[in-house]
C-alpha cells in the first residue's frame, strides 16, 4: 500500500468513525486534511471510538490538540537536527581549504 492508498484508508476510517456518530462524513475529510498524518488520524478515531463526543466543539478541540502535538514533534525533530548538525560543526571545525 503506497502512501496515497494508507492516508485514503485512515481518511476513510475516519469519516466513518464520525459517520456512526451521527456527524457528515464530509467532516472526515476536513478534519484528516487538518491532521494530516496517518498516524494523527487513528488518534483522532481512537478519540472519538473512546470519548463518542456529543458535539463538534469537543471534536474541533480535539483536531486542534492532536495537531499541535504534530507541530511540536515536527519542531523537536528540527531543533534536534540543528542541534546535531552545529555539534559536528563545533567537533569538526569549518570545512575551508587552509
């Protein structure tokens, strides 16, 4: 399964999942293009599997949540990258031709 077909799936999982909850499926698409990541979208499917929120406020809360929890990985990840990147700087000096 390439990424197109896994993110399809778990976009799909997910407007069901708000489907049996009396919600548009509609809504799995805005709130899985939100995410946006597979993995952020089971959380938001264990969520409402879990919780079974009773209105879009709880759900929007939710999105917003899970999202910046992506947000803050991603950035650690960044500033971990930088960080190793100017330590091999430090160790190795600056490649010049002296």
């Amino acid at each position: 399964m390439d990424n197109n077909e896994s993110w399809s799936a778990h976009r799909d999982r997910l407007s069901k999942a708000l489907a049996e909850l009396g919600y548009p499926e509609e809504l799995g698409n805005v709130i899985a293009s939100h995410i946006g990541s597979p993995k952020g979208i089971d959380r938001m499917i264990s969520y409402l599997e879990y919780v079974r929120p009773d209105n879009m406020e709880l759900i929007a809360d939710e999105m917003f949540a899970i999202r910046s929890d992506i947000d803050r990985w991603r950035e650690k990840k960044e500033s971990e990258h930088a960080n190793t990147a100017y330590n091999e700087m430090l160790y190795r000096g600056l490649d010049d031709d002296e």
